[in-house]
C-alpha cells in the first residue's frame, strides 16, 4: 500500500453516494465488526452504506447496533464496492454475482490478500482489518462515534481472542483504548462476543473433545454433522472448538474438520509454533494469517479430508524440524 493508493481511496470514497461493504462468508467477529463500523462511520459523513454478507449475521454478534442493515445481496445502485476482511474474491461467496468482478476497494489484513481490487489496502501487521480500519478512518478524517466503535472493538476483540493472539500489538492495544475513550464497553463486548457461549456448544464441545487425538505434535478432531445434531448445536460453525485445542500442552498445530451440509469439509488450522499454516491452508485453497488460517475442500467425505489434511500438516511439521 501506498500513499498514493490511500489518497485514490479517499477521492473515491468523497465521490460515493452508495456504497456496499461487503464481507466474507461464514462471518466471524472482525468480518461484522468491520463491515458495521465502515457503514456506521461513512453514513455520519453523508453516505448511503449497505453492508453486505452472504451468510446470516451470527446471533452471537446481534448486539450490535445496526446489525440487521446487512443485505445479503449487493444493492443494484451502490457505486462503489468496498469488501473487508475477505483475503480473496471467492470468500464473498454468492455476493460475487452482484460484484461482477470489479471491486473499487480491498481493506484487509491476511497476508495472503490476492490484491483482487482496483485499490487494495492490505496491512499485514495489523491484528485484525477492524484495527486497520481505525487507522484509515483517522487518515480520512472520518470521525468514529460509539455505535461505529462497539463494531470495531468487536472486531479487534474477537480476531485477537481478548489481546491474546501472537499477532497482538502494542498498536492493537492503543487502538482499542481508542475505541473504548469513544463509549465501547471493552467488558461487555468480551462477555458477549467472545466469552458467553450457548448450552449447545458447549455440549458439541464435548462431543468433539472426546475424540480429540494428538499425534506428532498435532492435535486434532473432526465435528461431523451428527455431532451437531447430537448437540442440538445449529450454528453453521463449531463453536471455536480449534481454539480450544491449542490450550493442549506440548502441540505445534491444532487442526479442526467440520463435516458441513453442501457436502463439503471446513479446515481450520492454528500454529503454536513456527509452523506458517497459511502456506498449509494454500495447499487446499484456503489462506489466511501464518498462526491461523482455514480452507474448504468440495465433495469430500469427512474422512478422506482428515486424512489428507492430517498427511499434509505432518509434512509441513516435517519440514519445519
Ligand atoms: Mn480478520
């Protein structure tokens, strides 16, 4: 990124009248946080802003105000597209078709960015793409109220795990005490985004933990679709169970499956180690952060993925030692 593209940036987002901001499917905290915070923050300027997500918003992040202005479609009149947290054009999965190819501007924080648009502002030290977003709101002069705040705090709070991720810095901090002098309640965004979980989840937790192994460094299980049943568990992801694995002592990687109903299987990876599981999550054409990245193989059993995925994460640890 440059300052020139900063400078392209802004002089397109002043000319916009209708902007969609659209983020990637299965959203987590920072894809919502970061899509509600740039629409909250660019209406105050006198902007029509449309938030775009494919998928449902999670209940998990309903809290947050202005939620239910996500459109899973792009508007047929907005003038400049804007996409947040999405590393390459397929992650806005059915929001393609709306796109036709052309985005104005690209804001994002993996290093695996595939610099997809027209503009592309991809930081990759930033520890999430709401963090970034400060940063250019503060460069665009664009003020951020307390509604827009709570979005982004959301963002930093739920991509850092509570400022507890490698990637979590000394900016990372100011930022949020930015956020907070700005009326977020740090508290409660933790509670509610990060901390509360539902009696299901909790129970597919279990079911999945039962079956966790560790072998050669890896910790690992699978979350089939009859565990999700099983649990009364009907949220699309897998209640962060990955995260929950790298708690195991002595691993290098903790590796997650999950069985999904359009016959494919979701992989979420996240190193403890020097292991760049971005490299690994490319192999199956995914991408995302060197300590935590995912991908999506099509028309696979949940076996056949865990071993292929098991095989390549223990040649990469191969390679690392
Ligand atoms: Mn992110």
């Amino acid at each position: 990124m440059t300052d020139a593209s900063l400078l392209q940036a802004q002089t397109l987002l002043d000319s916009a009248e209708h902007i969609a901001v659209i983020t990637h499917i299965s959203p987590d905290g920072d894809a919502i946080g970061s899509a509600l915070g740039f629409a909250l923050a660019l209406r105050r300027t006198g902007k029509t802003v449309t938030p775009v997500c494919a998928d449902n918003v999670p209940r998990v992040f309903q809290y947050l105000k202005g939620y239910e202005t996500f459109e899973q479609e792009v508007p047929l009149d907005a003038d400049i597209i804007v996409t947040v947290d999405a590393a390459s054009l397929d992650r806005i999965g059915s929001a393609q078709r709306g796109v036709q190819g052309r985005v104005h501007i690209n804001i994002d924080h993996h290093i695996s960015n595939t610099n997809y648009a027209e503009i592309n502002l991809v930081s990759g030290e930033a520890a999430s793409t709401a963090e970034y977003l400060v940063a250019l709101f503060e460069q665009f002069d664009i003020p951020i109220k307390t509604k827009a705040a709570r979005a982004l705090l959301t963002g930093i709070v739920t991509d850092t795990q509570g400022f507890r991720t490698g990637n979590t810095t000394a900016k990372s901090l100011a930022t949020a005490q930015k956020l907070m002098e700005r009326g977020a309640d740090l508290h409660e965004i933790t509670e509610l985004a990060l901390h509360r979980k539902s009696l299901a989840a909790v129970r597919l937790w279990g079911n999945v933990f039962k079956k966790a192994t560790v072998e050669d460094g890896i910790a690992w299980s699978t979350v089939s679709l009859l565990d999700k049943q099983n649990s009364g568990y009907t949220a699309p992801g897998s209640g962060d169970v990955v995260q929950i694995l790298t708690t195991i002592e002595g691993i290098d990687v903790a590796v997650v499956l999950v069985e999904k109903p359009d016959k494919t299987v979701s992989i979420s990876w996240r190193a403890t180690s020097a292991l760049n599981v971005s490299d690994l999550a490319a192999q199956f054409g995914g991408g995302g952060h060197k300590a935590a990245a995912g991908a999506r193989i099509p028309n696979i059993k949940l076996d056949k993925a865990t071993e292929l995925v098991l095989a390549a994460t223990r040649a990469a640890l191969a390679d690392l030692r």
